[in-house]
C-alpha cells in the first residue's frame, strides 16, 4: 500500500512536470472552456422540464454517495472538484472522462459523487453521462429507469431528455436502461462527436462528465477519449496493480489529458472514506 501510494506521487510528480509544458497538451478541436461564458440562446433547453430524482439518505448510505452525506466524508470529493475545476478553469476544459484500469474499482461512484460536489457550486450547470455502454450502473444508483438510453442518443434515435433525470436544478444526469450491443463502434463513430456537440450547444453545461468501462476491459476508451479534454484513472488500493496503473496511464496520456489518479477503496487512508487521490498542477 504504502509502496502504491509512493509510486503515485512519482508518477504524478512526473506528470505534473510533462502538464506544465504546452506542447504536451492535447487540445480537443472545439473544446469550450470553463471560463466561456455561456450564451443562451432560443433553442436552450431549460434543465427544470426534465424529471428530478431525489437520492434519499439511506440511498446514499447504501451506495456510499458520501457527498450528499457531508461531513468530513464529504471532503475529499470536495478537495477532488477544487482541484478539478482549477485545473480546468486553467487549461479551458469542460469534458472530463472517468475511467480505471480494471472492472469496479468504483468509476461510477466517484462520476457521481464528483458531479453532485460540483453541482454544489450553484454557478455550475453539470452534466454527467453513463458511458459505460456495456455495464451502465448510474440508472442504479439513483434507482431511476429512463425510457430511453444514452446509446440511442449518441445514434441519433432519441432526445438527450428521454434519457435523462435532474438532481436540483444544475445537475443532470444521463442515463441508459439496458447494456448497447457493439459499443466500441458507436462511441469512436462521428455520429455519437456530432451528438456530444449538438448536447452541449442545447444544454449548455459547463462540465460534462463520462463515467467510461475499464480501460483493460475493450477498446470503447480508446475510440471515445479524444472527444475530452481529460481524463481520472480511478484505481482500486487493494486489487489494481501497479503495473496495470501505469499502462493505462500512459494510454489515457496518448489520447487526451491526465487529470490525475484516484486511488479508492483504501481501507488504510488517513479519511475515513477511503479515498486518496493526485491530480496535476
Ligand atoms: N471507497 C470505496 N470503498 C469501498 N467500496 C467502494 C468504494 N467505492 C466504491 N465502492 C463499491 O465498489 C463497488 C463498485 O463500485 P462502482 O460501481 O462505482 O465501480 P465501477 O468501477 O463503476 O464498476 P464497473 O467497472 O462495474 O462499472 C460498488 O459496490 C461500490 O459501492
Ligand atoms: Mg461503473
């Protein structure tokens, strides 16, 4: 563990080093910025038409959303947004993949506990989207099945508000009801770049998240990453080796931007909640 957590922060010094030199970057064609004012036009969709799930204590409890818990539990998610939206405010990002080397190291809980940090920040419209097209979860953790999934979307069959729910009135969160046969193709395909943009022209967020599958696990990550600005590797303390972190650190690193590595589930952190985490910068 201790050796792990050493490794990280070499890895995050070294990477620290490579980020604060610009022609590291990589620079999505198009990318938005956080800073970019937004400019509601017409055809803005207004974010209170669509149904709003309420994620009940126990819920949260249940699926370890400490961010609505509070507390000192709260902290390090709410350490993990000022880290992320100073860094993105810097470099002009507003597409932040989350992903992670092997299956369950808790993608899905940090996408969602990171999104309602963030939509805490009332000035911030936030919208988080279940990637995972093989192994889609988020439905399950609000307990919320849309009529339609983010996969028919992406295709151009369905609206992004067929898809989706609200948490209050700055966080939305889209949503599949089942897994999407052949994944891969539809998330490097031109149609589901088209489909992001058009969602973001209409809905005007100032963050959009992706929950993403294992990085290990298919190639969905290598055809979806350049369509973000950055990217968290999400590694689980007691199972995901080190090797397997920095294999797949240097991927990401090919495709778009390390915004740091979250190193969940250690039973051994100073918090209580188990989490420890670098970003860069
Ligand atoms: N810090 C933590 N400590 C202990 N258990 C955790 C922690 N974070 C998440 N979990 C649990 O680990 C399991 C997997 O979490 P989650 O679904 O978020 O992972 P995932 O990476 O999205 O998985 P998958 O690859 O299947 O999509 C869940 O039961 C979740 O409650
Ligand atoms: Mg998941």
């Amino acid at each position: 563990m201790e050796k792990l957590e050493a490794a990280l922060i070499k890895a995050r010094e070294m990477r620290k080093a490579a980020l604060s030199s610009s022609d590291t970057l990589h620079e999505r064609p198009g990318a938005r910025g956080l800073t970019e004012a937004r400019k509601p036009g017409r055809d803005t969709a207004d974010w209170t038409d669509l149904p709003e799930v309420e994620i009940t204590s126990q819920r949260a409890l249940n699926y370890r959303l400490t961010t609505l818990l509070g507390g000192k539990d709260a902290t390090p998610y709410d350490m993990l947004r000022s880290r992320a939206i100073r860094i993105m405010r810097e470099k002009g990002w507003s597409r932040l993949a989350v992903t992670s080397p092997d299956a369950g190291c808790g993608k899905s809980t940090v996408s969602l506990n990171l999104a309602l940090s963030l939509a805490r920040q009332k000035d911030l419209k936030i919208l988080l989207i279940d990637l995972d097209l093989r192994r889609p979860s988020l439905h399950r953790l609000l307990d919320y099945v849309p009529t339609r999934s983010v996969f028919d979307v992406l295709r151009g069959e369905a609206k992004l508000e067929e898809a989706s729910a609200r948490i209050g009135t700055n966080l939305i969160v889209a949503m599949n009801a089942e897994p999407c046969k052949q994944p891969a193709e539809l998330l490097q395909s031109a149609q589901a770049r088209d489909a992001l943009a058009e969602i973001e022209q209409r809905w005007q967020p100032d963050i959009m998240i992706f929950d993403m599958s294992p990085i290990l696990a298919s190639d969905d990550n290598v055809g979806f990453l350049p369509n973000v600005d950055c990217a968290l590797l999400v590694a689980a303390a007691e199972s995901t080796s080190m090797p397997n972190i920095d294999i797949c650190e240097k991927e990401i690193a090919q495709l778009t931007n390390v915004l740091g590595i979250v190193l969940n589930k250690c039973r051994y952190a100073d918090d209580s909640v188990g989490y420890s985490y670098g970003t860069y910068g």
